[in-house]
C-alpha cells in the first residue's frame, strides 16, 4: 500500500464525486479517446461496409514497407547463400540437377533445418559455411518469416468470421469484436487449413512429378514439414526442387506459426478462467485495504478497476508502482490531479536537466 502522504488518490481523475459535472453526466456511458501519440491499432470504421474492411483489402493493395524490408532480407539471405553455394559445388556431395536450383534448394534445406543429407558439405569450408548459414537461416524464419505468414493469415480473418458466422449479420464494430475476443482461435483454425492444403498439394506434387507412390509421398511431406528430414525420401529432380524451394519454406513456418497459436490459445484460456475467479469472487474489507492505493480509506472507481486487474494477472505491481511514480513526477504542484500548467512545468524541467 502506498504512503499516506498522499492526500488525494493519484488515480481519483477518473471520477470526481464533488464536481457537478460528473454529477450530471453519471447516468452517461465514459468514453476515453486514444491518446494521439500512442501507436494506433487496427480500427474497423462504422461508415465502411464488410467488403471493404481495411484488413482484408490491404492483402491485395500496396505492401507495407514494413514488410517489404521483410522481403529484402529474405532476398539478401537467399541472395547471398545461393552464390556461396554456387562457387562451391565442387564441395558438396549428392545428387545434383540444375546448378542454381540446387544452390537456392541446399539454402531452404538448410535454414529451415530440414536437412534430407540428399546434399551435404564435403570439404572444411563447405562446412563451415553451411554452419553459419544455419543460425542465420533460423533467425531470419523464426523472426522475419514468421511475422510476414502471420501477417497473410491475419488478412484472411475477415472471411473466416463471415464464413463461421453465415447466418448473423454482422456489422463492422461486430467484426472488430470478434477479432479481439477470438483472434487466436481463428488463427488456429487458419493455418490448420493452410497446412492441410499443403500436406494435400505437396503429396499431390510428389506422385505425378517424383513418382512416388501415396505413403511414400505423405512420409515424404510429413518428415519435411516437421523437420525431421530423414533423407530417404526428398526432392530429386531439377521440377521438384524449384518447388520444394516454396513448399518447404511455406510449410515449416506455417507449422511452427499454429503451434506457437496453439500456446497462446492455451495461455488464453488459462487466463479467462482468472479473470472468471476473480470475477466471481465476493468484495471483502481485506480486498478494499488492499486497493486502497494511496491509503485516504475510500477506494475511487479508478483504485478498485487497477486492483482488479492486478488480481487477473494483467498487470502487476511494479507496473502500479513505475505509473505512480511517473504520475508523481509529472504531477509538479502535489495536487493529486494532473494538468496542462503540470505538464510544462516537468517538461520545463527536463529540459533544464
């Protein structure tokens, strides 16, 4: 509990019993805006209609350039692999189709781990090189690719929700609502979809280009889309490497992408189940003391929705503590409120500072 010095709770902005303002717009619903200097999440106008929902209309518009960054280091990565890769060929073994094929495909094989041995490193170079390549190659899938498949599947959520929710018409705000409540989920069931579509096209693939036989085919794409890449089985020919380039890079990372899903859906669900105990449980003196921040013996509205949060896990008590002494910096005059004049005066003293 904070220290009774305090006279006013720093958090009591919030509701004002004694202002006849509040008084006479008690009855009405708050609304807080969105600070304009705060990053601004995806929004969903009313205006708009379902089919021209930002989130879906921008997969086909202009690429953020956020993402083409994305694109250039995968380019680079790729860029430079293939050429060190290339000059050696020498110095590496297998089974050999098209030079720059086999360079791009050795690359893929190596940064997503999947390792068939259909093509290994044969000299101290080689190797060398190939152990290099695999730790950059795994930083650039786990922290590049993986935020852009995240980002392809996130555009396809609006048709997802419309699909499961055929029969209700829902509006715009109700399509944000679903998203922030069941984002996860779908995501879950997104990329479940998207990996049985490849385990179905890889399969497919695998029969009428490499000539193998249907379990032969399934083992094939299902010990190359874990990793596990035994080796006895993989891509050999100059059509199935050039599409083993995209497959395997496609399909290793949406992978991974549903089972990290799968952890947060999981934790999801482990903290609604908090917040429901929390919820439920009956208000008692101990619980006032202890949301009684600045120790005055009355808890504001403000006090008592930080104290709740805090018993869900949402936020905890070096969060309080860091935002009350942020408060007390800036709240220049000791009022217990914060205001504009506050403001410059902190300002004016950082700056002098």
């Amino acid at each position: 509990m904070e220290s009774n010095d305090t006279k006013q709770s720093l958090l009591s902005g919030l509701v004002d019993p004694t202002s006849p303002k509040s008084k006479e717009n008690a009855s009405k619903t708050r609304r807080y805006r969105h600070c304009k200097s705060a990053p601004l999440a995806d929004i969903l106008p009313a205006e708009i209609g379902l089919n021209s929902l930002p989130r879906f209309e921008s997969l086909f518009g202009k690429p953020h350039p956020h993402y083409l960054r994305l694109a250039a280091y995968l380019s680079v990565y790729l860029s430079a692999g293939t050429v060190c890769f290339y000059s050696m060929q020498s110095q590496i073994k297998g089974k050999k189709t098209n030079g720059i094929v086999d360079s791009v495909y050795f690359c893929i094989v190596t940064m997503t781990t999947v390792g068939y041995g259909d093509l290994v490193p044969d000299s101290v170079l080689s190797k060398l090189l190939a152990c290099a390549f695999v730790f950059v190659g795994m930083a650039v899938g786990g922290l590049i690719l993986s935020k852009a498949a995240d980002y392809l599947v996130e555009k396809q959520e609006i048709l997802l929700i419309k699909a499961l929710h055929i029969r209700h018409k829902l509006g715009p705000m109700d399509m944000l609502k679903e998203v922030e409540i069941n984002g996860v989920r779908y995501k879950c069931i997104l990329f479940v979809i998207i990996i049985l579509v490849l385990i179905i096209v890889g399969t497919v693939f695998l029969i009428l280009v490499e000539e193998l036989d249907f379990i032969d085919s399934f083992y094939c794409i299902c010990s190359t889309i874990t990793t596990l890449g035994y080796g006895d089985k993989s891509f050999s020919t100059t059509g199935g490497r050039v599409f083993g380039i995209f497959w395997i890079l496609t399909s290793t990372i949406s992978l991974g992408q549903f089972y990290l899903h799968l952890a947060q859906l999981n934790t999801e669900k482990r903290q609604m189940k908090l917040v429901n105990w929390v919820l439920s449980q009956q208000i008692t003196s101990v619980d006032l003391e202890a949301a009684d921040l600045d120790g005055d013996g009355d808890v504001s509205a403000a006090e008592f929705i930080v104290y709740k949060l805090r018993e869900m896990g949402k936020i905890c008590q070096e969060d309080i503590s860091l935002l009350l002494k942020e408060f007390e910096d800036l709240d220049v005059d000791q009022s217990g409120t914060l205001s504009t004049s506050d403001i410059i005066l902190a300002q004016n003293t950082q700056t002098k500072s």
